[in-house]
C-alpha cells in the first residue's frame, strides 16, 4: 500500500530563527511525501498547482450580506491591546487574543497569559525542545506559527490566567514541569481551530476573503501572518501594503484581524494596491503605537499566510484527552496520488473507568465530509475496526481545514484496561485527507562541491517520542489495514537543471485523531463564568447519567428537565447525577448577575497613550488614576464594552475614540448599561500635580508636607505615606522623586497664583 503526501502546510512562516529551504518533489516507491518548509516553496508551489488542496477555496457562497466596513471594537468583543516589548513572542499574543476575544462576552475583564503560553510550547518535555546548548531564558525570543501553537493548544498546554503567569516573570516558569501538570491548570479548553484559505492570486480569492469576513462577522478574532518590513508602513494613515512582496530586511508578525474596510482607500498605502479595502488589524506592539495599537493591513499584500480562527469550551466539558500526535498537523497525506476519500484511526487503552463522549480530529482539506465510529476489544492487533461496534456513526462536514472537536450521537461506556479505537472515514473533493507528524530533511550537493542540509522543526527524535507499533492506521476502504509505524521511511534522490544533486529524507509520525472522555456522574455546567447576565439559560448534562436532580440556594430538590434561567440575583446551584440508580456527588455552581462593563479603556493624553488599569473601589464602581494634566493638555479615550457607555448623559460608542474632559473635580465619569445587567460607574482621576494634601489646592501647605516628607527620607527614615498616590502627587515636576526641589518649586507657583489673583 502507497500513502502519498504532496501538499501539506507552512512549517516555517514565523519560524524567525530557523526557516528552512527543502522539497520533496517527486514520487517514489513506499510512502510518499512533498511538504513546504517555508514561505518560498509555499508560493512557488501555489503557483504551479501543487497546493490546489488546500488553497482552492470550497467555502459555500455567504448567505448573509456581508456590510462593507465592520469592527469588533464596536460590539465591544475585543481586550485591550498588549505589549510584547521586547520578546518575539507575536505568535502567542495573537493566539491568546484570538482566545480572549471567544471569551470576552463572559468574561469582560479577561487576562490570559502569553508567557505561559509561549514558554510551554517550547517545554524540553513535552513541546518542541530548543537547539542543543539554546537557554530555556532565550525561548521567548524563538518566534512560532500556526504549526506550533495549534497543536499546544489543542492538547490543552494553555491558557491560564494573566495573574498565574505574570508577563516577564521568569520566577513563576518551571522547566521540569510534567504536562499533566500544565494541563491541570489550564482554564479552558481549545477545541476547535479552522485554517483558513487566502491566496490572492487564486480565483476563488473573493469567496476565500468573504469567508475571513463571515467568521469575524460571527465574533471571531482571526489570526493572520505577514512579513513585516517598516518601510511599508504608512505611519500616518496606519496602514501597510508589501505589494513587491519582499522577505528580506524584516521578519514575519502574527497580529489579529478585527474588522475590514472594503472603501479603505488604496491611495492611503505607500505603494498603491491594485483595488481600495483593508483588514482592521490588532497588534501586539502597545497602545502608543499605531491608532491605538491597531492598524490597516491591505486584503492584497501577497506576503500573507496562515489566517486561523478558533473556538474554546468549558474546561469541565472533558476530563482527559487521549492522544499519539503529541505535535499534531505538520502534513497531509493521500493513498494514492489523490483520493475522494480515506480513513484513519486511532487505537487507545482506558485509563479509567469513564465515558467517551467526543472525537477531535484533524483536517487537511475544506469542506470534508466525516464519519466516525468506535470500536471497543479489538481481536486483531493490527485491524482497529476489529473490535465490538460501540457507536451509531457520528456524520457532518467541517468547512475548514483544521481542528474540529465533534461530540458523538451518543456516549461509549470505557472500561479501565479496556483497548478502543477511534474510526474516521474522510470524504470530499480529491486530495489529500489524511493529516499527521512528519520529519523530513533536505541535503544538497551543489557543483562546486559544497554541501548543505536543512531539516525540519518537528525532528526524528520527536517524532519517535511517543510512537509506537499499533496506534496510528490508514485504509483505503475501511477493511484492509495499515500501521502507520511500519511504513519504511522515504528517500528520493533526483539532480537540478543546474546539475545540484538532491535527497531528501522523511518519516511519517502518528495521525491528529483523538479521543476525548469525562467520567460518569459529574454534572456539567453550561456556563463557566462566575456571573452571568439576568436571563441566560444554564443547562446541566452529565455522561452516562439518566437523570439529573438539582435545587436552588439549598430549596426543593427538582428534576432537571429544561434550562435554568438566572434571576436578578445570587443563586447557587447544587445538582447531582444518577448513574446505574445511584445519586452521584453533589456538584454545585455560584452565579452572580454579571454587571454591564467595559472590557477596555484606551485614553490619549497628550502625547500619553495607554489603556487604564481599573480597580473595584465600591459597589458597580470601578476608578483608575492618572497623571496630573499639564497646561492645555487635551484628553481622549475609547472604551469598549458590550453595553451602552454614557458621558454627561451622552452617548459614547464603542470603539470609538471621543474627546473628553475632566469635571471641576478632576474626573471623568463614565456610566455603563445593558440589559439583564447591572449599571456600573467608572471614574478617571486625574492627580492634581503638586497637590500633596490632596485638597484640589496646590499651596504652601503642600510644600510644606512635602519638606517634612523630603526631610525624613533623608534621615534614612520610611515614613508612612497618607495615602497610595501621595508620591505621584507630590512629584511636581515629574522626575520620579519627591524633594525639596518639588516644594521649591510649589511655592513658586503659588506664588505666581497669589499674584495673579491680587
């Protein structure tokens, strides 16, 4: 049997520090392989016809029309821009970003955490080990792509929150940590993400370039690459076009497409684009860069790759996922030169007495059709559909390529001890179906003698981590067979018009199909977040549980039979599942009713430009505080939130950024609305400069207090401050201190206040 693998992904785009050039072109005996390493080879082979699979769009015609300009920022689905500075770490900003924004609804406040993230991904234990003698510190600088992050992801590796994994805190990182350990922290669960199409010189390209607008129209952040080179950027209108698609002298950055605009124009871009219209873009370079951290990203810059959206689930949805692709997606593979469809699956043995209740798989292909089946006791080692027929067939059709969680017709009762297979026919239009782990390396001996050789990310090493006879298999029919660990590794010479002569090298690891499973009797909330908006429906399920009883703060016990709508008030809900007869352990969840908030503030000051850190200081009221205003200093911000925002009973709208300016006592106040939420109060206090005593008056009294501060800090004393903002107060000028310069300088200007006045 031939498995052949012509078209498969970029395994290198944001690889920053180690994109490397190697092809295989050329069918030979065994398994077969062609994979695209970098950037180059991508195109060059799109060019030829060689990736028709993957990028010749399927996507169905947008059924809704679609508006001309849209952004997220308006429907306040988006967090606050962060800050990278100074790690090369745009991969895990964008992916987290993208998590944030599934989550944001909810969850208004959200933080999760980059770091986490990307120091994980490049764990010696279980994610993709650094070059020999590279130091773990140096991780956050080795850039990453699609290819490294979805994986990681998917199997649960992140994300946690910001507060667990405090950016630029080497103190909280463990190298010798055990992935079940990492996974036990995470907070939610990725379990979908979709790869897009987009290449814009393929006819299809508006369909694909409609497609990326549907799924942000839906409320899908998305992520994109593209080679950055600041010479293409038009600071002044904020937006970036390399219409000669040079990759020299600047490096590919991962960002967040938000929104597009079809009449952005194309005269704005510093080389003219062939037709007007752009991608709202959020970057990761702060809020003083850019238009509040965002910027225009033309839909026909050539130098684009790797559009991907995804979708997360509550953690307690799935207990355990069983595995072989510890390093998922890095090819795609077919029997035959291209087939309509093909199968593979998976074998695995229960660790515990639980439920199978979904499959995650990957695609390779748009629009594939799919057909799962269980099998339980497989009486052939070798034959994963040998087994006891478990499940009815789980059928649909995923319209990107990608990760895809699919939730069976009806659980599979495991066993601890128990073998199962996971079977998976993919069907559609002809190509390569089957996705999986490859390792392959290039040498090239060039005429004048020199020698090269290029090998890819994923190495032999890794591959052969976890992989095992018995675990991965194909089959053209369903029927006959094939261990994916038994094929022969393949290798093909061949010699370049210019006499170079080439070989190539490649090993096939494990096949992305996955089991996923959650032990009887937990009750399974439909909502995770802490609070929730007055209305919103709580269903409960359980896995092999026949009936569901639950009661409210400690009241009658009720059999669950249709959601629960939250009150306008605290409620606690206890729920307990039966299973075989038997009430199981009381699991219980407390919501409060959410408040109507912002999820951001971006403010201008002056020059200043930052989005405010909130606390709580009372009851639906949130304060930030801020620099004192200079003479003149004008002041501007945007907020962001899902609600409605008023200013002096004006609206203000989200995402959207308006001139404001402080009251008579120095604050801006902002009021915040929805439905079924309650109204909160967000105030901005802007410290009057010098006013040390904080009566709103700048006098000698403040000079005075800052001397007797001033005088014991000299003396080598640590006197109590009167309040947290006493320092930023009394430094008057400002330059980080507070001394006898500063109430030098207040008398001064009390001075000149007093003259004035007389």
């Amino acid at each position: 049997m031939k498995i052949q693998q012509f078209a498969g992904c970029v395994l290198g785009s944001l690889l920053l520090n180690s994109i490397c050039p190697l092809m295989v072109s050329a069918e030979t005996s065994g398994l077969h392989t062609g994979h695209f390493e970098n950037y180059v080879q991508y195109e060059n082979a799109a060019a030829v016809g060689r990736l028709t699979a993957v990028n010749e769009s399927l996507a169905a015609d947008i059924t809704e029309a679609l508006p001309a300009a849209y952004d997220l920022r308006t429907k306040g689905l988006v967090s606050s821009v962060k800050n990278q500075n100074p790690y090369g770490m745009c991969w895990s900003f964008s992916a987290v970003n993208l998590i944030e924004n599934q989550l944001i609804d909810r969850n208004p406040d959200i933080d999760l955490s980059e770091w986490q993230l990307a120091y994980y991904t490049y764990s010696p234990i279980f994610g993709f080990p650094l070059r020999p003698n590279t130091d773990m510190d140096d991780v956050f600088q080795q850039g990453g792509s699609y290819y490294t992050v979805a994986p990681m992801l998917t199997s649960w590796t992140a994300p946690v929150s910001e507060k667990f994994f405090p950016f630029d805190d080497f103190s909280v990182l463990n190298p010798d940590a055990d992935w079940s350990a990492i996974k036990a922290q995470t907070e939610y669960h990725v379990s979908d993400i979709n790869l897009c199409s987009y290449y814009i010189e393929d006819e299809n390209f508006q369909n694909q370039a409609d497609a990326v607008k549907q799924a942000v129209y839906q409320g899908n952040a998305v992520s994109v690459s593209y080679y950055n080179k600041n010479n293409y950027y038009n600071k002044n209108k904020y937006c970036y076009y390399n219409g000669s698609n040079t990759k020299t002298g600047g490096n590919y950055h991962a960002v967040s497409i938000i929104g597009w605009d079809d009449n952005f124009p194309a005269g704005d871009f510093l080389t003219e684009p062939e037709q007007d219209g752009a991608w709202l873009v959020k970057n990761s370079w702060g809020a003083d860069w850019g238009d509040c951290g965002y910027f225009w990203l033309s839909y026909y810059d050539p130098t684009m790759l790797e559009f991907y959206y995804l979708h997360t689930e509550p953690f307690q949805k799935h207990d355990k996922i069983y595995q072989h692709d510890d390093y998922g997606y890095w090819s795609a593979f077919s029997i035959e030169e291209a087939d309509d469809s093909a199968y593979m699956a998976n074998v695995f043995t229960a660790e515990e007495d639980t439920y199978l209740t979904s499959v995650m798989l990957c695609t390779a292909m748009p629009e594939e059709q799919y057909t799962i089946r269980i099998y339980k006791n497989l009486k052939q080692e070798n034959n994963p559909s040998s087994g006891t027929v478990k499940s009815g067939y789980t059928v649909g059709t995923v319209s990107e390529a990608g990760y895809h969680t699919i939730d069976l017709e009806e659980p599979v009762e495991l066993l601890a001890g128990e073998t199962f297979s996971v079977v998976v026919k993919l069907s559609g239009k002809s190509g390569q179906h089957l996705a999986g782990e490859l390792y392959t390396e290039s040498t090239v001996i060039k005429t004048d003698g020199t020698i090269s050789s290029e090998s890819s990310m994923l190495t032999e090493e890794m591959i052969f981590r976890n992989f095992h006879k018995g675990e991965s298999f194909y089959s053209a029919n369903g029927r006959t067979w094939y261990d994916v660990y038994e094929e022969e590794p393949l290798k093909e010479e061949y010699t370049a018009e210019d006499g170079s002569e080439f070989s190539d090298y490649s090993i096939m690891g494990n096949l992305c199909v996955r089991a996923l499973t959650k032990q009887a009797g937990t009750v399974i909330f439909s909502e995770d977040a802490e609070a929730l908006p007055a209305g919103t429906e709580i269903q409960l399920s359980s896995s092999g549980s026949s009936e569901i009883y639950y009661c409210i703060n400690n009241g009658e016990e009720m059999l669950y039979t249709e959601p629960i709508l939250m009150p306008e008030e605290e409620i606690t809900i206890s729920a307990c599942a039966v299973v075989n007869g038997e009430k199981q352990e009381i699991c219980e969840k407390t919501y409060a009713m959410q408040e109507a908030v912002l999820s951001s503030l971006y403010l201008a000051k002056g020059k200043e430009k930052s989005y405010l850190q909130f606390e709580k200081t009372d009851t639906q009221q949130y304060t930030a505080f801020c620099k004192p205003l200079a003479k003149d200093e004008t002041v501007a911000c945007m907020p962001v939130s899902t609600g409605e925002i008023f200013y002096k009973e004006e609206q203000l709208f989200s995402g959207v950024l308006t001139p404001v300016e402080p009251d008579e006592t120095g604050k801006i106040t902002l009021h915040v609305s929805q439905a079924g939420r309650k109204e909160t109060v967000y105030e901005i206090c802007f410290e009057l400069c010098g006013d040390a005593d904080n009566n709103r008056v700048i006098n000698a009294a403040d000079a005075a207090k800052i001397l007797v501060y001033a005088a014991q800090v000299g003396s080598g004393e640590n006197p109590e401050l009167p309040d947290e903002n006493f320092l930023l107060r009394g430094d008057y000028h400002p330059d980080g201190e507070v001394n006898a310069l500063d109430a030098a300088d207040i008398l001064v200007y009390a001075a000149e206040q007093g003259a004035l006045t007389e």
